[in-house]
C-alpha cells in the first residue's frame, strides 16, 4: 500500500508524501530486495525532480549495487551521471558513461551514455574531445535518436574552435539527414553565425 501510495504521489509531483511513503517502504521491508530496490530507486527520482542531486545519487548508488537486474543497474548507473552533469561535474559523467559503455555496451541506455559523454565535453570546455565522442554516437549507434543532436553538437564544437567550414558541414547534415528535427532552425542559424564569422 505505502509503495502505491508513494508511486502516485511521484507521478503528480507530490514529492515530500512520496518520500515519506517510499522511506517506509524500505523500514517495513528490509528483506524484500526487489521492494527495497524499486523504493530506493524511485527515492532517487523523488530528489532528482526536486533538484537535490547529491541525495538522488545516494539511492540510486543502491540500486547500482543491491539489483539483480543488469538493465536497471545500468538506468541506476546513467541516472548518477545525469547528476553529475547537473552538478557541473563533468569528469564524473564521463567516468559513469565510460563504465556503462564498458560494462554494458548492448544495453538500451548505452548510447544516451554516450551522448551524455559527448556533452560533458562540450560543457567542460574540451570541444576536439566532445566531437570525437559525438562521432563516436555516430559509428557505433547509427539508429540512435540522438544523431541529430549529435550533429549539433559537432557543429557547435566546431564553432567554438573557430573551424566555420566544418561546423556548417556538421549542422548542414540535420538539414539534410534530419528535415523534420526540432534543431532544424538553430542548424540554419548555426551555419548563418559561421558564414558571419568567415
């Protein structure tokens, strides 16, 4: 009843009730790994929607560790580096992509892992590196949703760089790959500022 309860309560941002609900959860259930496991993780969610990313990180590090189920290690394990990136701190994200691409490079969360590697990157400041990791979304996930994105983001490192040319390469290919993409019209101003620029 209290998990229900706390799920409901998630799901319409009601985040204290819920809390209070899923931490008497894993109290009346310590035994049950799979009650504890869920609880803890959606502990997680609780904190990461109220922006307290420290604590989200702290039950699902649980997660990550108590699961018999790899798939959810691995949303556990990519859940933590979308902490980190919300807390600014990159060299932890790539450190948790690295180990999901690693250990579980099939799995369905690995190509957002490596997507959130390559914005890592860009946001560190380390542009040559973020475009050799949004390359990298490009060769080894082809069909990934992120390929359009994953242009843009080449594009923008090259501009950061000073390489126009190859910036207005990049974000010409959503305009010819990806017509129907949200990132159409940034593309086209992309490739206006670095015509501006030359």
């Amino acid at each position: 009843a209290y998990y229900g309860r706390g799920y409901s309560y998630l799901k319409i941002g009601n985040t204290d009730k819920a809390i209070g609900d899923f931490k008497t959860v894993i109290e009346k259930f310590p035994e049950n790994v799979d009650i504890l496991v869920d609880a803890n993780f959606r502990l997680g969610d609780c904190y990461f929607s109220r922006k307290e990313f420290k604590k989200a990180i702290k039950y699902y590090r649980v997660v990550s560790r108590t699961s018999k189920v790899p798939e959810d290690k691995v949303l556990s394990r990519y859940r933590i580096a979308q902490c980190f990136y919300r807390l600014e701190d990159y060299q932890s994200v790539i450190s948790e992509c690295s180990s999901i691409l690693s250990t579980a490079p099939n799995s369905d969360y690995a190509d957002d892992a490596q997507f959130l590697s390559a914005r890592a990157y860009f946001s560190w400041g380390k542009f040559l590196k973020a475009v050799d990791e949004f390359k990298k979304l490009e060769a080894d996930f082809p069909q990934s949703e992120f390929l359009d994105d994953s242009y843009y983001g080449i594009g923008d490192s090259f501009y950061n760089l000073g390489r126009y040319q190859e910036a207005i390469d990049s974000y010409q290919k959503i305009l010819e790959s990806f017509p129907e993409s949200e990132l159409v019209g940034d593309a086209i101003n992309g490739i206006f500022y670095c015509y501006r620029q030359m």
